[in-house]
C-alpha cells in the first residue's frame, strides 16, 4: 500500500493526514484516539484501499500536525470540516475511534448530508464522570501533552444537546463496543444505538482499542457493514 501525506493549513493550524487509495475513488475518513495519531489506522486502510481514498487524519495537537496548544472536540469538528471543504470533499464515510468518534458525532450531527456512512468504536458523547488529570510521562511524547486534561476533562462532562442531536444523524452507523474491558459503559453505548435512527451495535470484547487489539475481528464488522450497505453508499457517494 503506496501511502502519501496530505497538508492543510486550516484558520492557522496545519493538520497533515495519511493518505492511501486512487484519487478518483469514494472518501473514507479515519480520525484516531486520545494520544494516538493516524498510523493506527494503517490496518484499516490497507483493507480498504482497493475501494475506497483513505484519509486518516493527526488531529490537532497530534502527530505532525501543529499543536497550538488549544483544544476541544469542536474544534476538532472545525479542523476536519475545514480540510474536507477545501478539498472539495462532501460525501464521505466516516471512521472514528474514543477521541476521533466524538469528533465523527459532531460532524454527522451537524452535517448529515456529509457523511454516507458512520463507524464509531468504542466511544459516546462526553458523559458524567469522576476524572483527575494524570500526571505528565517523562521524555518526549508523539502529541502535545496538554490536550489530555483538556479533551479528557470535556469528556467527563455530560453535554444533554449532544444526546439529543443523535436522532439528526441520518448515515447507518455501525457502532462497536469493546465489551466488559473497556472503561466505557456498556450501557451508554446501547443508549446511542437506540437515539441514532439506524445504527448497529456490535461487541467485541477486546477493551477500548478494539482495532488494535482484535483487528480481524474489526474489520470484519466493518467489512460486513459496509458491503452490506455499499451500493447505496457509492450511490450516495457519487451523485
């Protein structure tokens, strides 16, 4: 798999992606994790390269992207937005994990025409919960340490209206949870299958890094997912 890096300069950040896939074909979106950056997708693109121009994104603060020091789930949204917009991109399916999957709510909430099909794993809007900032690793790290306290403390927060808006998200969605592992509850991650109008919950009981822990496994959800839904989805993608 040929991969290319990708920059855009949005209101001032440089956000770079990794890119995979002929130019010609349907957009796939991958926005990673909390501390992670787009090389954890590099399984998933090299599944779906065949079919579709993979993009997976280091989200602000992340990875070769600028880390300006400020960061929220919207502007996350604002960054992404911005860089499909300037490069002409308006259907898209749309991956995304912990971090990267809050972003994908906000974007398929907000946008609904944008997004053709919607993978989530392992993740629901922020929720209230007890949480204290950890301390600092020692040495370098691979993203700007203060969009920890900031995106974790934003996430331990419940936000009502971002329950509510996921009965706007139009896209079949195929949500996968990491089972009795992961921190996130079990039951919220019903709760957003039963408010998005057509979603899908699978489990996969692998804890909260469910494509890196059992990767076959993930990616025959999706693979299952999206086969099952593709001719309307390249319809979709296409028109």
């Amino acid at each position: 798999m040929v991969t290319n890096s990708l920059f855009v300069d949005v209101d001032g950040v440089r956000l770079s992606a990794r890119v995979s896939g002929a130019d010609d074909a349907p957009t796939m979106v991958l926005l990673h994790a909390l501390g992670e950056d787009s090389s954890s997708w590099d399984a998933m693109a090299a599944r779906f390269v065949d079919r579709f121009r993979c993009i997976a994104f280091d989200l602000r603060g992340h990875g070769t992207s600028d880390w300006p020091g400020t960061y929220s789930i919207e502007l996350m949204r604002d960054d992404v937005l911005g860089a499909l917009d300037q490069w002409g991109l308006d259907r898209i399916v749309l991956v995304g994990h912990s971090m990267g999957g809050s972003v994908a709510y906000l974007i398929a909430e907000e946008w609904p025409e944008l997004v053709t099909r919607l993978v989530l794993e392992d993740t629901c809007p922020p929720y209230t919960r007890d949480w204290t900032a950890p301390d600092r690793p020692d040495g370098p790290l691979p993203f700007d340490w203060p969009v920890v306290p900031q995106i974790a403390g934003q996430a331990s927060v419940e936000v009502p209206a971002w329950w509510e808006r996921l009965a706007d998200i139009t896209a079949p969605t195929l949500l996968v949870a990491g089972g009795p592992d992961s921190h996130v509850p079990h039951d919220r991650l019903v709760e957003v299958a039963e408010r998005i109008p057509s979603c899908t919950l699978v489990t996969i009981p692998a804890g909260h890094h469910v494509h890196e822990k059992a990767p076959a496994e993930f990616l025959a959800a999706v693979e299952t997912f999206l086969t099952d839904q593709l001719p309307d989805c390249l319809d979709r993608l296409t028109d």
